[in-house]
C-alpha cells in the first residue's frame, strides 16, 4: 500500500507536465503530480520550500517509503527510520546509533521534528539545506555505508515485490530513471511534512486549553532572565532559556551554534570549528528544538545527561567555563539558583510541549 495523503496539507489545483519538459525521455508517457501547499500552523512563520524541490502527494507518498527502506544501507539492516524512532521524537533513545555490522556513531542521533524551518543540518550545521543532510548517513562508514550507485542500483532493479520504485520515481518527478538527487527529494518533501504543532501548549496559545499552575510558573521562568537583580543587572530570577529555545515562530530554537558549557575543552568533540575552521567555533553545537523534548532523551549532542532534571541541573548550576562560553552562559560562577519547585516547573513546562498527535501520526509509520 503506497502512503495515503497527509492530513496537514492541502490539495492545490492539478498541474500537468510532459515528460519532455522534465528532461525525461519517456516516449510518449505524461506526468501528472498532485501539488501540495503547506498549512502553516497557527504563530508558525512560512516554510522556504526550494524551487527546484515542489511538494507533491506522489512526492512525499515515495519518501515515505524511502525513510523507511532498508536498501539504502550496506548490508539492508537499517533504514532513516531505524535512527529515529517516533516514539522518542524521530531521534535515538540511545545515546550513540547503531549502524550497519553494529558500529556506533560519536554523536546523539537529532530529532526529526519540523525541520522544514531550520537554516542548517547536524549538530555542527554542516548540510545548509534539508536535502543534503540526507546525502550524508548513506554513505557515512558509521552509518548506512553503502555508496549512493549501489542504491541507485537497487532501487531500479531489484524485486520489491507490490512496490514499483522506477514507476513511483515517474509519478512523482517525471523519470524512471532514479538518480541519488531524485531520492534524496523525496525523502526531504516527506520529512517537510513531519510537523509538530499540537502540544498541550500550542492548545494554549491557540485558546483550546490552560496550562496549570507549575507549568505556567515553569512559562514564565523559562522567559525570564537569571540571576539576582541586584547583583546582576537585568536580573529577573528566571532560568534564562530564551535566548537560545525562544518561542518566536514557535521553533524554541534560534538554530544557531553555541557553548553551553559542557566542557572546558574539546578534545573529544570540537563540534562547529570542524565546519568553518574558525577557532571561536570550537565547543559550539546546534540549538536543539524543544519539541518533545520529554520525550527525546539522551540530551546534548553526545547524549551525556538522560534526564530532563539532569538538564536542568547543568543550566542551573551554571555549566563549565571556556575560552568559547557563549555570552548568555552568564553563571558559570555561582549558577542561577532555583529553587527544586522552581526547577519542577520548568520541568512541567517542558512537558507541556509534548505532541503526541506528531509520534503517533500514521502518515509517518513505516509503510513497509
């Protein structure tokens, strides 16, 4: 059974185009693709879909198939999927993935969660665009370790029994002729679609539902600055989170790189300064979303801390100092000081964030 059509988009009028036009030589075959056009969530701002990458039905109904193909690994053990498992948010409730022949990574598999709005890709924001983050774990030697003609390969001519990929590739781009580009589209338009928009809070700022007392406490904490005002100026007892999780646009992520005082050096793993080669990079990671975030554990880009309290307790105590400390690690000395109701709240809060129309959407299951 192919994909059925995903509940959050919306049918556009049909467009129809020729094979020709496509650049694929197809006798006399026509394509004809089913558009879609995202429905933005309420408080979400647009998604920047690329030109050369349109949302159609028939896109996204063969990257779902692809997210969870077993054939774009070495050995067909693993697929997208087998990284990040919905019930923990589309991210790994291990602290390194497993790839093929049971190696393991050095870094906590992301969550896959309304990805469509990011700027960049990986922990060190090496890919700037969804589709080549794709190109990356396949032929990873730590993950799927297959190069890209062997899948190709596959794709066109092995027997997947119901499945037709040439034919699925032309209903969806106007070529049966398979290429890595195409299938890294497909599979970038299906993960545009995995989009978390109904937490309890999001019921809340839609007007459908009120947060309690703890976790409208743990709010309002999470939106105010640290430290004592009269020894900080600007200080407001809060748990300073919203410089880097803020809610603008609803992403409680700014997406952007920063020490958050995990270590005073970085031997193990440089992060960001690998990318850019500018030495101020080193010890910086991508902000997380905060999306689910009860759910997602093990935290921080080498999964050291299992616990959300584990979390807290870092920011609270104020993190390690270093010579790349992110300006709005502003405690490291002295910490911020909340009190356990304090930090319980926060913690409530973060709760409040868990969608779980999102992890139990079957537009997202494996299909196969």
């Amino acid at each position: 059974m192919i994909h059925k059509t995903v509940s959050r988009y919306l049918i556009t009028s049909a467009f129809v185009f020729s094979a020709i036009a496509s650049g694929c030589d197809c006798g006399e075959k026509t394509w004809e693709a089913t558009p879609y056009t995202i429905d933005i969530p309420p408080f979400f701002p647009p998604m920047d879909i690329p030109a050369d990458n349109p949302m159609t039905e028939e896109g996204i109904q063969l990257g779902l198939l692809l997210f969870w193909e077993t054939s774009l690994s070495l050995d067909n053990s693993i697929s997208c999927g087998s990284c990040h498992a919905p019930s923990s948010s589309f991210s790994d409730p291990n602290q390194f993935s497993s790839g093929v022949n049971g190696t393991l990574g050095d870094r906590n598999a992301s969550v896959i969660c309304n990805l469509g709005w990011s700027s960049s890709f990986f922990w060190d924001g090496r890919a700037l665009t969804l589709e080549d983050q794709i190109r990356d774990p396949v032929e990873h030697p730590l993950e799927m370790n297959v190069s890209w003609e062997v899948v190709v390969e596959r794709l066109m001519t092995e027997d997947f029994g119901e499945l037709d990929y040439p034919q699925l590739f032309f209903n969806a781009f106007g070529s049966d002729n398979i290429t890595e580009d195409l299938v890294v589209k497909a599979i970038a338009q299906f993960i545009r679609t995995m989009i978390s928009a109904d937490s309890k809070f999001d019921k809340w700022r839609r007007g459908e539902t009120n947060l309690t007392d703890g976790e409208y406490l743990g709010y309002q904490l999470f939106l105010k600055e640290g430290g004592d005002p009269e020894v900080n100026p600007g200080g407001e007892f809060g748990a300073d989170c919203f410089h880097c999780h803020g809610e603008a646009g609803l992403q409680f992520s700014d997406y952007l790189f920063h020490n958050n005082g995990l270590d005073s050096s970085f031997e193990n793993d440089p992060g960001r300064v690998n990318v850019t080669g500018f030495v101020l990079d080193s010890g910086l990671f991508k902000t997380p979303t905060l999306r689910n975030v009860a759910l997602s554990a093990p935290y921080m880009h080498d999964g050291r801390f299992t616990s959300l309290e584990d979390v807290i307790e870092h920011y609270n105590s104020g993190g390690v100092s270093s010579s790349t400390i992110d300006p709005f690690m502003k405690y490291t000395t002295g910490g911020l000081a909340l009190a356990p109701q304090q930090k319980e709240a926060i913690i409530a809060f973060l709760h409040a964030l868990t969608d779980t129309t999102f992890i139990q959407n079957p537009n997202f299951k494996d299909p196969h």
